[in-house]
C-alpha cells in the first residue's frame, strides 16, 4: 500500500503551477529545479531583478574577491543597462502610476538617464530608505557591492518602491554627482491568473548568467547546494537483485565521488572528505565537455547503468480488500 | 453543436524545466512517490506514469513502461516537456468553463487547425553577449509552424547582424537549439489520455559545446573550484575544449577575447564560469553551449479576434539524481516573492503539518548526496580568508571549531559524536563523519510522528538551530545593526554572511552567502511551533485561534 503523502503542494505553487501535463516526468517541474543559484544550472532566477523596477534594466555589478577592498568602487553595484520605457508592457497607460513614471522618463530627466554611468544609491519602501554603501577596511564609505545590492532588491515586497539614482561619472560644481529619483513599484515576476513569467523577460535572459558551457560549472563550481540534481557522493552500483543480496554485498556501503574521472573498477573508492583530496581524481573542465554523458544516473542515492525498475507496490492493505469484496 | 464563447486561451504548464540528452529518445514520464517498504526510510522513488510515444505523422500513442531508462548505450535521453493548450470558455446553458483545446472545441467555436491556429517559438542563448556587452553574441532561432503541420521543427540559431560587429554564429553555421513539434490532434483516446488535445512539444538540444577553430586543446587548472593557477605554476592537465567539427564559431568576437574580474563587463557573480577562468589570464576560449530559453506561443484566431497565449521552457543539464528533490526549488523561489505567508488554522493544521514534513523529506533527500564533510572543509577554509580572527566567542563558530563540542548545546549531536571536527582526520570507522550524521539525524523526521513530537518538546532548539533567511526590506533597518538579529539576517551585518552549523550547514545561497531556507518556508516553519506550542499549552481548552506569521520588525 502507497502512502497518502503528497509530493506536489498547490498551496505553495504560483498561478497554475500544480498541473502535471500528462507524458511529462516529474524533472521538468520547477520543484524539480534548485532555487538557489549561483549561478544555477538551469535558470539563475537572480535575473528577474535586474527589472524589478519597470521601465528600467539594471545588472548587479559584483566582484569574485569581495573580501579584498575593490581597486575602483565605483564598478560596482547596481548599473542602470538601459530604460526601456517603450516595451515594458507594466507601464501601459491604464495605471495612474505608470503614467507619472513615463513622464519622468519622457522628460529631460528620463533623456539624461540614457546616458553616463547610473547605478541605483538608494531604495525607499514603506516609508524606509536604505543606502547602498558599503565600508571599506579603512573605514571608509564606498558603494556596496552588486551581490549586496542585490540582497537588497530582492528583499523589496510587491508595491511601491522608490529609488534614486546616481550618476558616478560625471561631478556637478558643487562637488556632488546628479541624483534623479523615480517613483514606482516593484514588479510582479509572475502573472498570477497565468502563471506564466512576465514576458517583459526576453527568451535567454533568466539563463544569461549561467555557465558558457554549462559543463564548466558541472564541474568546477564549489556548489554545495545542488546535490539533490548533481550528486557529490552516491553509493556504488552493485549487481544485487534484492534487499538481501544489496545487504550482503561487499560494496554495498562504497560510496563514491560522482564526478570521478576514473569510471572503471580501478575509481571504485571512497569518497574522500575535502575537495582538496577529491579535485585531482574527477573529470577536468574541458574534458567534461565531452564526458558528461559518462555520469551516472543515481536512483535512491546508488548509481545505475541505463535503467530504473521500481520496487514492487506492497500488497494492498487486507482491509481494503475486504471492502473491496463487499 | 455547442454554443461556445471564447474568453481566453493559455498553455499548462505556465512554465517548464527542458533537460540535454543527446539521445533520440525522450525520456518517459515519471512520478514522485513514497517507498513504503521496511528499510526504506519512506524515501521517494520514482514511478512510471503514462508516457506518449509521438507516431511518425506526428500524432501520439499513449503506453505505461514498467522501468525508466535513462540512456541508451551510453546516451543520455532528453526531458522533451508537452505543453497543452487550453482554454477559458462560456459554454451556453453551462456557464464558464477551462477545458483543454481539442478538435471538438475548435469544431464548436466554428475554427480550424490549418487556417485559425499558429505556433510560434523564439529560442535565445545570450550567455556570452551578457558578458561582453554585445548582443552580436546572442544566438537564437524564431520559427512559425502552421496549425496543420506536425513535422519537428529544428531551431536553427544565429547571431543578429550589426554593422561594425562581428557575429558569434554565422548565418551560415547555425546551432541548433533543439526542436518544436506541434502535435498532430486525433479524435478518439488512448489510456485514458484524450488524443484530440493540441498540445506542443519541446525538445531541448544534445549537449553539445561550440567554439572557434582556436578552441582544440586547453589546459586546464587541477586546483579546487574558484582557485587561480597562474601561468609560473602551470602543472595543467590538456583536453581537448570542442570538437573539431563543432569548432564553426567566429574567432574574431569580443567573446574570445573576454576576461573576467577587468571591471568592465559588469561579471555576472560567480565571474569565474566559462571556459578559461582560472587558468593563467583567464582569458576566455570563447566557447558556448545549446542551452536556450524558450517562449512558446499559441495564436488562435476566433471570429476576427486574435487570442494568445505563451509559455516558457529552460533548458537544464540533466537531473542525475531524479528521486532526490531540492529542498529550495524553483518553485519555492517564485512562491516566495509572489505568495502571501500561510496562515495556520485549525483548518489548514494537517497541510501544514503535511507540508512541513515534505520539506524536512526533502532536506533528508538532499543530505543523501551531499559531501557535507567536504563543503564544511572549504567553507570554513572560505570563512577563515574574510575573518581570520573569530571574533564571536559564543555558539555557532565560523572556524574549525564549528559543528563540534566547542559548539555545544547547539551541535549537541555532532559534538558527541566528534571531538576535534578536524574532518581531515578519520573519526572512528567513518570516512565521511559529518556526511553521515547529517543523514542519521534527518532520517529521523522522515517519521512524520516523530516529527511532530519532536518539534513539539523541541521548539527552542529548532529555533535555534535553523539559519534565518536574509530579511524583508521591511525587516532591515535604515542602518545596520552592528550584530546579527535572531529572526532575519542582513546583508550589511557581516556575520550574517559567514558559515556556521545553523541548518542548512555549509551551503551556499544565490550570493555566495550562506543559504537558509526562504523566508516564506523559514515563516511557515516558525508559525507552525508556535501552533504547536499553543495546541500543547491549550489542549484541554475548545478553541484555538489561527497563527499568522509574526508581525515583522519595524525598523
């Protein structure tokens, strides 16, 4: 007897996400994804920031060294890519809102933002306004790095947002850069009659930032997270046919490094316990390029060959046959 | 005939997850499961579910395997999702409806396949023009399929011409993305399974990596993820980065010329991700892959009124491990910024219970084939370069000390079992001490009774042992505090952004920082002890009132 226990929970699942297509398998679902990406293997869903903010693109300028101080702060944070007023579908002239938005970015204000280096210096929500600096190991204020920044952004709660944005290459007389602010609100990633993601969002632009090839970081991100699709360790295959002779067979406790570059007997061994130990013993970039198609499928956490049999269903329960007798 | 008025079409599902297989093959169709049986540990398994084979006129067939095979000889078979489209109807005398678009529905809204219906599709990879700042680096592929054409359609990419710029896929060596196939419609069922549908399908590309002809062989760095080989060091192995026939790319790019880490590409983080980073310069081989997003659109054209609808797919490796589930998904990131926070009544107290054992399943799940000893390794070592000094002398450490006695009462089971957390060392008979006591100790909750029991006496502990999610905007204050709150963390505090042995241990989120469940799943969590507590303190009273998340801190 099956248990009752359900694996799909409408409840949590935005518009319409419940349905199960039929001849789809369960790895195409989004609960079947990671969520946390960095980048991520199939989308990196840190993208639907970069225009959280209608009419305008941004990208979170980050550096791979932030525990060093950053030689120029001022790459860094979230840059303004473009205003991008004209198709963005959310600032159609029904909402009060948007149309004060796009007489900003109609007017003299919104021509200076398409040009020079903008990136975004404070966010107001509620009523709150946080700034967008960091400080340096001197103690010195400088803008806050673009993972922070993004943070941030995705803390922001559906509604209104304000931000103010800073031109950092150009110094007025008065010694201060120009600031524009700008009044809107944070946008709905997912339509929610639909389901369907905004389509403000470009084909290719939620998987821009993954990996180029994706097998680069297959195999060479500290990831730590995706275990649940690309496995770290997994117990060896073994040729036992039931629970007893799994039980009684000699490696069926060996539990491998999934990535060994070694697949025959010979890479048979423990996993070691550091990727210091591990690194020289898996397959390289490049290499699995053309080898990932080597890695072996894991069902109930040990590796197979080509094919998944599930075990049989128990019997059913004597009392449900009875009733069904009845 | 039915008196049928249209009001809107849409596909299900909203959105897909594609997966490369360079098998002919697509996979089968497949379910999550409980496994019942004795030593089983009520994990999930897979089961087969009925699956379509598509018939060579582009119709389908619908059959039921007894196993799912992964590959064939070697090749792995591609996760080709079946979108259907349907439709929101008012039907006269029935009222309003959703139901999927068959051959009936469009006989009865007066249409046709051949003159009413088209697909359109638009495939993109802009990995490498993200980086380089230059859209000539996109590649990607627009096709229109006729209502009555069922053939598979191969999206062939190039990259959009620019004067002055150089295209990465010339018109003439185009990549393909995979294929879309509208599905030939048929009266009649199979399996129970209504062939009549219009359905579309997606196959995602093999696999496969393209470069220029300077792409032949690379060295590549033996160091540990994120680590920089210089070129005085160079103990490389070689491989080759492309094969020679899929060497068709244009060297003369900026993509080939990339570096990440100059300042002046707005890296996308984590910036050592292509081919080439790590290694010397890491100057970039200029390499890409067939991965895509792709949107799918429907166009039914009813009485001179055009109706639309879209969907969207991503195409993803594999899922290698497709019985263990993520504990944060996909689907968990979108609900938690779109959906409200649960409310838990009376009513709702068995779904949540329920859904809360899910998540403890599936953090069980994910623990089954994480190296924990080893992530514990490399993140303290992470800690240790941006605060050699562990200035926070009180439980959880950032350092070696973390996950062991000296983080007593909080690692109360780690720090019995091991006494020094040197995981260099071997602890007893266990090679992988931590990995295994993870797995002991979650196996636990895979009980839902003892589950409950156990965050009923435990509450405190578990608050205490979870990592809270960053906060809302509401949460964090103007200014950062100068230490950490314990229900949300902030960026800007920066001990909120080192590991320790709050669960999940030595993890990472989408900023490098240490991952916590998210805020609505860390909510849900929290509301559900504090209803269990109140059902503790009023068992023998007659009511209870509902619990809502707790308020958030003003600033």
């Amino acid at each position: 007897m099956m248990s009752e226990q359900p694996k799909i929970f409408p409840r949590n699942l935005t518009a319409r996400l419940a349905y199960q297509a039929a001849g789809n398998p369960v790895s195409s679902r989004l609960e079947d994804e990671v969520g946390n990406c960095f980048p991520g293997l199939g989308i990196d869903i840190r993208n639907l920031d970069r225009r959280f903010f209608p009419g305008l693109v941004f990208n979170f300028a980050g550096r791979e060294h932030r525990e060093l101080d950053p030689e120029i702060p001022n790459l860094y944070g979230a840059r303004l890519v473009s205003v991008e007023d004209e198709c963005d579908a959310d600032l159609h002239q029904s909402n009060p809102m948007a149309i004060a938005l796009l007489a900003v970015f109609h007017s003299p204000q919104g021509r200076e933002l398409r040009q020079g280096e903008w990136f975004i210096d404070t966010l107001e929500q509620a009523g709150k306004t946080i700034a967008l600096y960091d400080r340096n190991s001197k103690g010195e204020r400088i803008p806050m790095d673009g993972m922070a920044v993004w943070r941030i952004v995705r803390s922001l709660s559906p509604g209104h947002v304000g931000l103010t944005l800073m031109r950092r290459d150009l110094t007025e007389a008065d010694g201060q850069h120009p600031t524009i602010t700008l009044n809107g609100w944070r946008r709905q990633f997912v339509d929610p009659k639909t389901g369907t993601l905004n389509e403000v969002y470009q084909p290719g632009e939620l998987v821009q930032s993954l990996c180029s090839p994706w097998q680069h970081d297959m195999r060479d991100c500290a990831c730590m997270y995706w275990a649940s699709n690309r496995p770290d360790i997994v117990f060896a295959e073994v040729p036992a046919k039931t629970e007893e002779e799994l039980l009684e067979s000699e490696d069926a406790n060996l539990r491998l490094d999934w990535l060994r570059s070694d697949r025959e007997a010979t890479g048979r061994v423990f996993a070691p316990n550091s990727y210091r130990k591990l690194r020289q013993y898996q397959m390289d970039n490049h290499e699995i390029n053309k080898r990932w198609t080597e890695l072996n499928f894991a069902l109930e956490s040990r590796e197979i060959s080509e094919t998944y049999t599930p075990p049989e269903r128990d019997a059913q329960d004597p009392d449900e046959t009875d009733q069904d007798l009845n | 005939m039915k008196k049928v008025t249209l009001l809107e079409v849409y596909f299900l599902p909203p959105m897909a997850m594609a997966r490369l297989g360079n098998s002919e093959i697509p996979l089968e169709a497949y379910s999550w499961e409980e496994d019942l049986r004795a030593h089983s540990a009520c994990q999930t398994i897979i089961r087969p579910q009925i699956s379509f084979w598509v018939r060579p006129d582009g119709s389908l067939e619908a059959y039921l395997p007894h196993e799912i095979r992964f590959k064939d000889d070697g090749k792995i078979r591609p996760v080709a999702p079946f979108f259907e489209l349907w439709a929101d109807v008012v039907v006269a005398g029935e009222g309003q409806q959703q139901v999927p678009v068959t051959l009936a529905l469009l006989a009865d809204l007066g249409v046709s396949l051949e003159q009413h219906l088209l697909i359109r599709a638009h495939a993109a990879n802009t990995k490498a023009s993200r980086r380089v700042k230059d859209p000539a680096c996109s590649f990607g592929a627009r096709l229109t399929i006729r209502g009555d054409d069922h053939l598979k359609h191969n999206l062939l990419a190039v990259s959009p011409s620019f004067p002055e710029r150089e295209p990465l896929v010339y018109e003439d060596a185009p990549i393909s993305l995979g294929h879309v196939q509208l599905i030939r419609p048929v009266a009649g069922q199979s399996l129970e399974q209504d062939l009549s549908c219009v359905r579309v399908r997606f196959t995602p590309a093999k696999g496969e990596v393209y470069g220029s002809t300077e792409a032949t062989m690379g060295a590549v760095s033996p160091l540990e993820p994120g680590r920089q080989l210089p070129y005085a060091s160079i103990a490389a192995r070689m491989h080759e980065i492309v094969p020679a026939a899929n060497r068709i790319l244009n060297p003369h790019t900026p993509w080939s010329e990339y570096i990440m880490d100059s300042g002046m590409a707005d890296d996308p983080q984590p910036s050592d991700s292509y081919d080439g980073a790590n290694v010397g310069e890491s100057i970039c081989w200029g390499t890409v892959d067939d991965t895509c997003e792709i949107v799918l659109y429907a166009e039914l054209t009813v009485k001179g009124q055009r109706f639309t609808a879209s969907t969207r797919a991503f195409v993803a490796p594999p899922d290698y491990a497709p019985d263990r589930r993520p504990f944060f998904s996909m689907a968990d990131e979108l609900a938690d910024r779109e959906l409200s926070p649960v409310e838990i009544t009376a009513e709702t107290a068995e779904l949540t219970a329920l859904e809360v054992h899910d998540l403890f399943k599936r953090i069980f799940e994910t623990t089954n084939l994480l190296n924990l000893d080893a992530s514990r390794d490399y993140l303290i070592r992470e800690n240790l370069k941006r605060a050699p000094v562990d200035n926070w002398q009180s439980p959880p450490h950032i350092g070696r000390e973390g996950m062991t006695k000296a983080d007593k009462p909080l690692s109360r089971l780690s720090g019995d079992v091991l006494n020094d957390g040197l995981s260099d060392q071997s602890q007893g008979h266990s090679r992988l001490p931590y990995t295994d006591m993870s797995a002991h100790a979650h196996g636990s909750f895979t009980s839902l009774d003892y589950l409950i029991t156990f965050l009923k006496m435990r509450g405190d502990r578990v608050r205490q042992m979870i990592r809270p999610p960053f906060g809302s905007f509401k949460q964090l204050p103007a200014e950062p505090a100068a230490d950490s709150h314990p229900e949300f963390r902030d960026p800007r505090v920066f001990r909120d952004t080192l590991h320790d042995m709050r669960m999940p241990p030595y993890m990472r989120d989408s900023d490098r920082e240490p991952l916590s469940l998210t805020r609505r799943q860390y909510q849900t969590l929290m509301t559900f002890l504090t209803f269990l507590e109140q059902q503790e303190g009023n068992a023998e009273s007659t009511a209870q009132s509902p619990v809502t998340p707790a308020s958030e801190m003003p600033s």
